[in-house]
C-alpha cells in the first residue's frame, strides 16, 4: 500500500511500481532484479521527486536506473532512461521532425520549460493520462514513414560499461575486476561523448538525432550527384511502380544455403498482399528475387512502401522500395526533349 502523503507539497510527489522502459535498457536477461527507492531523486525535466529503480542491463551490461519520471515519459511516449521513442525506437528529435514534414505536428507535444508552465502542463498531463486521453494520434503517412524507419531490434551494445578514464591513463590496477570498459576513446571531441537527458527529451542539440538526420541528407545528395552524372533530370524513381526484394534471395551464381528451400512466393500471394493499399496495374516477377508491383497513383505506391516494408510473405521476410526507371525510357525521353529543342530551333 502506498505511504500517505499528508503535506500538501508532496502529494505532487510520484509513487510507481514499475519503469516504462525499452527492451534494450532492460538487458538480454530474462530474469531482471530491479531495486525500488521511492522518492529516490528529482525527475530531470520536472524535478518533481519520483520512485527510482536501478537494475543490471544484462550479463555484460551496466548498471542503470531511471532518469525521467514516468508522467514525463508517458508525455513524450519514451523510455525513462535512454529517452527513445518506445513504439518506434528513435530519437524524439527525429521522430518529431518526420511528423512536422508529413503534416502531423499538432502531435508533437511541447514541454514548457518555465517552472509555473511546466507545473500547469504536468497537471493537465496527468489528467489526461488518469482520463486515456494523453497524446496525440499521428496522421497516416506520418505513421508509415515512422514504422518504415523504425528501429526496434534490441541493441544491446548500448548498455555496455562506460570507459576507463584510468585505464585511458594508464594507471588502472584493477585488471579484469575493473567493473569499467578498458579500451581507449576514440575521439575526446566526438560529441556523442556529450548527450544530455534534458536535450534528448525536448529533442534539440541531439548528436545521435543529428548523426541519423545528416545521414539520410547525404543518401539524398548522393543520389542527385548520380543523376547529374548521369545526364538525368528530375526524380529517378518510377512513377506508381515498387519493387518488392525477398532478403533470402540467393544472388545470381550463389550457391543455393543450406536446408529446405523458401517456399515459392506467386503473383496471387503478392495481389493478397498489397490490394488494399490501392488498385494494382500489373505484377511483374523478377525471378525468385522479387516482384515489381505497379499502382494506378502514386499516391497508393508509397502508402504500400511504407505499410509494407520490412514485413514478410509466406514467412519470407521482404524489402519494399521505390523502383528506378529503365534507362531505355531515360534516353528515348532525352531523345524526345533533343527533337523539340531542334523543332522549336
């Protein structure tokens, strides 16, 4: 039973009985031993004091505990410790930026940072939660592009111990006791070294958002300096046509792995598959490789990329894509734009 809270200062007070944690922060151990502290500290963002629980992140992982309290983190929708989103796995920072360009950012939620705002807001936010009513429902092709980025396969290595500085030194005499990581920093000045919770949680001054987002521009920038090479213009990317790529699939020449064969994929199971996303023009197979799949909009084209990709067919795990133009119809359509410019001459 909880303790009663007779002044009135701390009935503001927050008492849990379990984290709201991700899978990756809870460690590879089935059989997780968490110690409770309640009132342990203050929450990071609200300073409100809140119950701490501390456990082991797995057999080789660290020890941690929880950073946020839980009415914070049920604002956001992330983790209490790493403050990940819990139903996509990505920085806040990135998750609300997809959903300010797919048009849904009334769903971003903008924590006050004053302490007389900040109060009113956890009030309003803890009666919506006590009311199920917390949070803003993102649009539809904000949610697609964000399940179609998500990462939620568990990555342990972030629960690792944290690095020696004496052993950096060479003055650690612990040996294999050492409950520190002895291996030498990369980089002093890489700023992955210095992530802050509160700059996490209201998504600004992020490296690891920043590093993902810079990588997604340089794909981008990669991709027009091929086509300018190229003497291509505009978009490479086919108008309504996806082309559906099994994982499986052995490459051309490969010997065949191990074991019973995939089982065999037909045009009708690829129909069953993405009939509903809109109205399919044709099914083409590429071999046992995959399928080019063409809509009759551009539109029903990429709600079935982002609906389904990374899914399987018949067990068969697929990566789903934009497919590229022939490079036949690239030089008939220089062609046709080199007669008009002589035409027009």
């Amino acid at each position: 039973m909880a303790s009663i809270k007779r002044d009135d200062h701390k009935q503001k007070w927050e008492e849990t009985e379990f984290p709201l944690v991700c899978e990756t922060c809870l460690g590879d151990n089935p059989y997780v031993r968490m110690t409770k502290e309640p009132h342990g500290k203050e929450c990071k963002i609200c300073e409100t004091p809140f119950t701490v629980f501390a456990w082991q992140a797995g057999t080789r992982g660290r020890l941690k505990k929880v950073e946020i309290c839980r009415t914070c983190a049920r604002t956001k929708n992330v983790c209490q410790v790493c403050i990940y989103d819990l139903q996509y796995g990505l920085p806040v920072a990135v998750r609300d930026r997809v959903l300010s360009e797919e048009g849904s950012a009334g769903a971003v939620s903008a924590v006050p940072q004053s302490d007389a705002n900040r109060s009113w807001y956890n009030a309003q936010n803890e009666r919506a939660i006590e009311q199920g009513s917390a949070g803003a429902v993102p649009g539809t092709r904000a949610a697609l592009k964000l399940q179609s980025m998500a990462r939620m396969e568990p990555r342990y290595e972030r629960n690792l111990p944290k690095l020696c500085s004496f052993f950096a030194r060479g003055e650690c005499n612990r040996g294999s006791k050492c409950p520190f990581r002895h291996e030498l920093p990369r980089d002093r000045n890489d700023p992955l070294s210095k992530q802050n919770t509160k700059d996490r949680f209201y998504g600004s001054n992020d490296p690891v958002a920043d590093k993902m987002i810079g990588r997604r521009k340089e794909r981008e920038e990669k991709r027009r300096e091929e086509l300018k090479a190229r003497g291509e213009e505009g978009d490479e990317r086919a108008v309504s046509t996806l082309y559906m790529r099994f994982v499986d699939a052995k490459k051309e020449g490969e010997a065949a792995p191990a074991g019973p064969p995939p089982p065999r994929v037909t045009e009708m199971d690829i129909r069953d598959k993405f009939y509903s996303h809109g109205e399919i023009s044709s099914v083409r197979m590429h071999k046992d490789f995959g399928a080019f799949v063409e809509f009759t909009t551009a539109e029903a084209t990429e709600l079935a990329i982002a609906s389904a990709n990374r899914t399987d067919i018949k067990g068969r795990k697929i990566y789903v894509n934009w497919a590229r133009q022939p490079k036949r119809g690239n030089e008939a359509a220089a062609r046709q734009r080199e007669v008009a410019q002589r035409t027009s001459a």
